[in-house]
C-alpha cells in the first residue's frame, strides 16, 4: 500500500510540474472558473452532549465517541488567581501543582503516581486566570479506577505536603527569574499591565515575596472554598454509554453538599494612560513594539463584526498588516493584530510587530498608518469574501471531532453563555457586511487611547521615541523585586566595619598588592549537585579583575566553554554558541563584584558601605561578621579573627528556582606570590548542597588574550 501511495504521489507531482511548465492554453479561464468555484460550507448540526443537572448544581456533559477504547474528562472548577489575594499572588499556580502530585491523606502522591502508571492513566490539575481545574486520560478498561483518584482528588481534602509545595513554589520561581530573558514575554506581561493597571488581579504578576508568603493552611483553605459541586462544570467523553455513565457520576458525586458560590473578583478598567513606554534591554537586536488600549467582551453584539475586522487587519497570511508592514515594506519578522474579546471582562486591543532595532521607529509609523486606512474606507468585496472564507475554513477544524466541540460548548456554559453559540457561529460570520466591519474599526479602535510599549536597544533605533510626536515615554523599571535580606543594609559605615574590612586588605597582602593584580588564572576540579546527582568536572578559570571571567569546563558530556562580562555572557560546546540569559549574567557579574580581592580596591567608593555585625560559628572557627553593601547588594562576610581571611561569604542569589541564601566556605589557604588563596570551597543553596571545589593551582597576572571574552562569530552558511 505504502508503495502505490509514493507511486500515486510521484505521478502526481509529475503532472502538476508538467502543467506549471507547459504553455498557457485556450481553456485556462474556464479551468480558473472551475477552480473557484467552491461548494458552500454544510450547515453546523453537532450530536449534542447529554447535560445532566445535579441537585447540588454540579453540571455535567456526556458525550458519546466510539472510535477508541478511550475515556477522558475534566472539572472546570470557579475560582482562579484573579480571586487570590495580591499579597499572596501564584497561590492558585501553586495550588494547582501541589494538588495531584500531593495526593490526599488517603492516597499520597508518589503512591498515586504509581497506581496510574501501572494502569495506563493520567490525571493533572492546574490553575489558571479565573477557574482551577482536574482532568484525566484513561483506557476504557481502567476507567473505573482512574475515575476513583479523580473523585478522590476532588472530594477529600488533598495532602499538599512540604516537599510538593516546596516544589511548585520553585517551579513558580524559576519563571518568575527567568520572566526577562525573553522580550517578548516582557512585552506582553507590560502591555497586560499598562492596560489593566500593576495591581489589578488582571495585570498584576507573581513576586518572591508573594510566592514565599503562600502557607499549606491557606491551600487547604481554597479547597474547602472553592473545590465544591455547584462550582463545577464536568465534561466526559469516550467511549462509553451515557445512561451508565451519568448512574455513575450520580453515585460519585449526588451527595456532596454544597458550597458557598465563588465569589466574583471586582476590578475596575480604566484604560492605559496614553504615551510611549519603553523597557531597555540592551542585549538584544531586535525591538518588540506593542500598541495596546482596552478592547471588550465576547457577549458583544458586535462579536462576528469583530471576528472579521481582526482576519482583515492581522489575522493570517492575507491580512492588511501582514501584507503590508511584514511583505511590502519588510519592516517585521513577526505582526499580529486584533480587538481581543474575553468572556467576562475586557480582552485587550492589541497590534504588534518584531523588527530589527534599526526600523523601531519605522515599524511604529506602519502600524498607525495601516490603522488609519482602516477606519477610512469599508474592505473591498474580495477582501471582505476572503476574510470570511478564511474564518469559515479555519472553523471546520475547530469542530472537526467531538471532544473539540465538547470542549468549546463547556467553555461557553462555564462563562454563563447559550449553549448554541457554536452552532450560530457560521451564520453570524456569514451575515457580516463590509459596512459592519468599517464600523467596528471606528468603534472600538481608538489611536488616541493607545499606549505604545517597546523593549529594545535605544541606541541603535532609528529615531528616538520622543521624536515619534506620540506624548511622553516613560521608561519601565522591570526589576525583578528580590526577597528582603536578613539584616537590612545601613546607610554609612561604621568604624568597626572600617576597621574589619582594613584587616581583610592587610590579610590579603595591602591594598597595593591587591590592586596590582589584574588577572587570576585557577585550575582544579568542581563537583556540582545536579537533579540527576553529583557531576565530576575539572576546569581551568581565568578570571580578569574584577567582573570577566572565562571558564572552560571539562564534563563527560563533553567540553564547554562559558564566558561572563558585564556587556556579554554565552557558552559554546561543540562548536555552537549560545547566549546566556541576561539574570544569569547579572548573578555571575554580582557574585563576582562581591570576592574580597574586587572590593577591597573600593575602599574609598562612597557606594560601599560595611559594618560589623557580631560573631557567627563557622566550623571550629567563631568568626567576625562584616556586612558589606555595595551597590545596593548585601554581602555577609565572616572574618577569621585570627587571620583576618574571609572564611565565609553569604548572599541572597536569584538563580534557576528563584531566590535562595547562598553561602560560601572557603578553607585551605596558601600563599601565591604574597597573597593568600582558598584551595577548597564548598557552596550550599538554599540550605542545600550545591558545589564543592578544589583548586590544584593558582597564577597571578598570566598573559590573557582579550579575545579570549569575545563571543566566536557563527559560521557562514555554505554557498548552493
């Protein structure tokens, strides 16, 4: 069969290169009429799910699908992070990953895993903008037990023990340090904020400090809230008999009381303040530009007008912008477009583009000027019918199984809307006039209103902002606010911290010592605590005082090299280079600013600041506390008393799971041309292992290549 098919295929492309290639024939205009007729879309009757209403207000959709031997469902249950309290924002994320791998007090999580996977089944939960929610995948034999963790989950009072919490707090926190490395997403987490304002539960975002206040009480607490039947809409589908199923549902869940209602989030929607907004993110060489004021609501009468006017104006291949901004003018790599509609509070007017840092300024002016045109004339009858076409066609594969149709019917009854919205959609888009879609663009586009957000490099954009003649630009501190430090930093030193920080400098040689060395070369061997166990590697360090640093690793994966300067930071392995995000960088640079050999030559900067601070134990070793503020970072320092060597260094770092204390002991010191270096140091974070290092040699001011910083230049492509 294979064989025939490739057989069928190649005859196939053989005639259609034969047409392309053969002259234009007589007959032509009439195979294009043939091609362009098209038959008209069938009427849109869907099989109906069976809806079934129980008396606590739990209410569930059955559909029937016989094709596989298959059974899946979920519970959209009312109540989201729009309901959470702002000082506790991310407790329903974090609800929603410590929920199933927590399990309950009957059945714990790990046990629960164990018991689906030896039958073949999946059950998750999450949470989301206005709902949390439970689902599952089961074989049609396995479907009872599955369904029992299910109803289990949602009717027991979950576990959520320490370690699962702990685990969904840091995977919350690993995205909340990562949230600017990618422009895009800085862009729209702005413009969401612009719009909807920084406090609002819909433009707000999850902080350290929210997060580290989210308490296994106030998860239990939601739960019993929220996680009750007449909150609840569930879906089933597969392959089963919905007179049985429903006797089984009824079984699970007629006699779970009720619950209080959820409760509805009140927020107001002022609208962004107009002008231009920009975040500087210098590493980059393209600008991410978003034009943004409030839009509306999906119950509007103009729904379907809307629906039009959006594939008109960006909504695919054929659209005015990317016709336009991206394939006339070659102003963006990406444009997009659109007055959003959400179900119960308002979507966002939003138009959009990536370009090239240099056509910042260009790429805004085509935005504007592609809104003008469209609110100066209707669209033509064959932009209009394409549009339409567009949407229509694209609907079929909205509809084009059962559980897709299940799934936008529960959607729609979730929100409080009639459940044959889908079955009215064709009509609605059919019925749309090009003067229907003229007066939308007036409507509910409004250039007076926009807030325009850009996330570049000022330096290389055509023109400045403020030249764009569109009011103010107000730059955007997206600073990621850390966890308060355990001891605030003072504002001047005091003479005890003078006193110990002279000490240091002596230790290490004098402060004319210090600051004639200009280079560090190390090499040992580092052990790294990974999820997968400890990793054995050696490397050679040759750091550049006080803030570049070139290291090259050797791992049995292979060898790695990283690079880390104020202005730059990447890795390369096998050849290939890879930026390193911007926070990754800033941490290294920070933990580098703070060694004592970078600030012992800051003794005079009237932006360092140290005090002492009593004693802390540190092995056998009751040592002297100096707390170092420099920049605005605080650094712990403990000072052997006897030595005066900084045996310990703590500080609060921001790495791949968020905030943690890291500290720092170093031990073994020997004397390399008249300063003492640590030869063993062991790094815990969090309060757990992390790193243990062991150096086999030092070398003070080596010969250092300053090519040896620069990021190695991608090969060319070869020619054809």
């Amino acid at each position: 069969m294979r064989m025939k098919r490739a057989a069928l295929t190649s005859l196939t492309l053989a005639a259609l290169l034969a047409v392309a290639q053969a002259p234009a024939r007589a007959e032509s205009p009439q195979l294009d009429e043939v091609l362009k007729r098209q038959p008209a879309l069938r009427t849109f009757t869907p099989q109906q799910p069976k809806r079934v209403q129980l008396p606590n207000g739990m209410l569930i959709l059955l559909q029937e699908d016989h094709e596989l031997p298959l059974i899946s469902g979920y519970a959209l249950i009312r109540g989201g992070s729009r309901e959470e309290p702002a000082a506790k924002a991310g407790l329903v994320e974090v609800f929603g990953g410590a929920w199933r791998t927590g399990g309950t007090k009957a059945t714990p999580g790990d046990a629960l895993d164990d018991y689906l996977e030896a039958r073949a089944a999946k059950v998750e939960t999450w949470g989301g903008l206005d709902s949390t929610g439970i689902s599952w995948n089961s074989l049609k034999d396995s479907f009872e037990d599955t369904f029992k963790s299910v109803v289990e989950l949602l009717r027991q009072e979950p576990a959520f023990p320490a370690d699962k919490i702990e685990l969904a707090k840091t995977r919350l926190n690993t995205e909340i340090a990562r949230r600017n490395d990618d422009p895009d997403g800085i862009a729209w987490r702005e413009t969401r904020r612009l719009a909807y304002g920084k406090d609002s539960p819909y433009g707000r975002s999850d902080e350290y400090a929210t997060v580290a206040a989210i308490s296994r009480d106030e998860l239990v607490s939601w739960h019993r809230e929220y996680v009750v039947p007449n909150n609840i809409v569930m879906a089933v589908w597969g392959d089963f008999d919905s007179a049985k199923m429903q006797a089984r549902l009824q079984r699970a869940f007629a006699s779970w009381p009720k619950g209080r209602p959820a409760r509805k989030v009140e927020a107001a929607f002022p609208g962004p303040k107009p002008g231009v907004y920009f975040v500087a993110k210098d590493d980059v060489t393209q600008s991410k530009i978003q034009l943004v004021h409030l839009g509306t609501r999906r119950d509007t009468a103009d729904f379907f007008a809307l629906e039009v006017m959006n594939q008109v104006f960006g909504g695919g291949f054929a659209s005015r912008l990317f016709t336009n901004v991206r394939s006339k003018k070659g102003l963006s790599y990406y444009v997009f477009g659109s007055v959003g509609m959400e179900y119960d509070y308002p979507g966002l007017f939003a138009a959009g583009l990536g370009t090239k840092s240099e056509s910042t300024a260009g790429g805004i002016a085509a935005m504007l000027e592609e809104i003008d045109l469209l609110q100066q004339a209707p669209p033509a009858a064959d932009e209009l019918a394409k549009a339409k076409d567009a949407i229509l066609n694209s609907f079929v594969f909205r509809i084009d199984s059962k559980d897709k149709i299940l799934h936008q019917k529960v959607s729609d009854i979730f929100h409080g809307y009639p459940p044959d919205r889908l079955e009215r959609y064709q009509a609605g888009i059919t019925n749309v006039t090009a003067d229907d879609v003229f007066r939308v663009a007036k409507q509910y586009i409004d250039k007076g209103k926009l807030a325009v957000l850009v996330v570049g490099k000022a330096s290389a954009f055509d023109k400045p902002l403020a030249a764009l003649g569109l009011g103010p630009v107000t730059t955007i501190d997206v600073t990621i606010p850390t966890l308060a430090p355990k001891a605030a930093s003072a504002t001047a030193s005091d003479e005890a911290g003078k006193a110990l920080l002279a000490r240091v400098s002596a230790a290490l040689g004098g402060a004319a010592r210090v600051t004639g060395l200009k280079a560090i070369r190390a090499r040992g061997t580092a052990v790294a605590q990974t999820p997968q166990g400890e990793l054995t590697m050696s490397f050679e360090r040759t750091q550049v005082l006080p803030n570049r640093l070139h290291v090259v690793l050797k791992t049995p994966m292979g060898e790695m090299t990283q690079v880390l300067t104020p202005e730059v930071a990447f890795m390369s392995t096998m050849g290939q280079s890879q930026d390193l995000p911007a926070s990754m960088r800033e941490e290294y640079v920070a933990a580098l600013d703070g060694e004592p050999l970078a600030v012992v030559p800051r003794a005079a900067d009237p932006k360092l600041v140290v005090t002492a601070k009593g004693t802390e134990q540190v092995g056998e070793i009751e040592g002297q506390v100096l707390l170092v503020s420099i920049d605005g970072k605080l650094l712990r320092w403990v000072v052997d008393p006897k030595t005066g060597l900084v045996i310990r260094t703590a500080r609060t770092a921001t790495g791949p799971a968020g905030p943690a204390e890291e500290i720092t002991d170093a031990s073994d010191f020997r004397t390399v041309d008249g300063i003492p270096f640590a030869y063993k140091a062991v790094t815990t974070r969090g309060g757990k292992p992390a790193e243990r290092i062991s150096i086999e040699a030092y070398e003070l001011n080596p010969a250092v290549d300053a090519k040896l910083f620069e990021k190695p230049t991608a090969p060319a492509a070869p020619k054809p």
